[in-house]
C-alpha cells in the first residue's frame, strides 16, 4: 500500500532537551519554561533580590512582580546579539537588574 509523504507540519518534532548544553559548553534554555524560570529564580537568590548596579544597600525588588518599575529583571551581561546569535545562559553570564539599569543598558546608541 502506498503511504502518502508527510509534510514538514505533519512530521513528529524532535525533542530537544531543556537546558541544551553546547558543544563549546554554553547552556541555552528554551524560554518561556519552568526550568527558565527556576533557573532565573536561582539567579535572583545569588543577587539577594537586589540590582548589582544600583549596589548591596539598594532595595530589594520583586520577582514577577506585577510592578515593572520595582520588578527585578534578569539581563544578560554578554548580550545575546553578540557574536552571531551568541546565547549563553549560565549563571556567570546573568544579572539581576532594576528596571531603570535594564533599560539605560539596552537604549544605549539610540
């Protein structure tokens, strides 16, 4: 019996792990996720919930917060567009920031 070919929307997808480790070592994190999320929790926790900008007496902000301004934002200190779609997620390469820091590090140029 003739089986009919299967378009690429039709083929079963491959399962990548979360995180995927790199050949070179770097770790990429399929986001959103909960292994992302516990991962920037992690992060968060080494910073003790402060921006590492504003300095260890600044106040301490809120994860997932709903309030953008006191919200803490966990950046990339090698940004992601670096290098030909550079992404490295390990924890030496993250930071907690304010969202006053986030965004003067971002609009740089503009």
């Amino acid at each position: 019996m003739y089986e009919p070919f299967l378009k690429p929307k039709d083929q079963p997808r491959r399962k990548e792990p979360n995180p995927r480790v790199m050949r070179d070592g770097r770790v990429v994190y399929k986001k959103p996720s909960k292994p992302w999320d516990a991962h920037r929790l992690r992060i968060y926790q080494r910073d003790m919930g402060r921006c590492v900008k504003c300095g260890p007496k600044s106040r301490v902000l809120y994860f997932n917060g709903g309030d953008v301004w006191n919200s803490a934002e966990i950046d990339h200190i090698r940004a992601k567009g670096m290098g030909g779609g550079f992404v490295d997620d390990r924890e030496f390469n993250l930071e907690t920031l304010c969202h006053r820091h986030h965004t003067e590090k971002h609009d740089k140029g503009r």
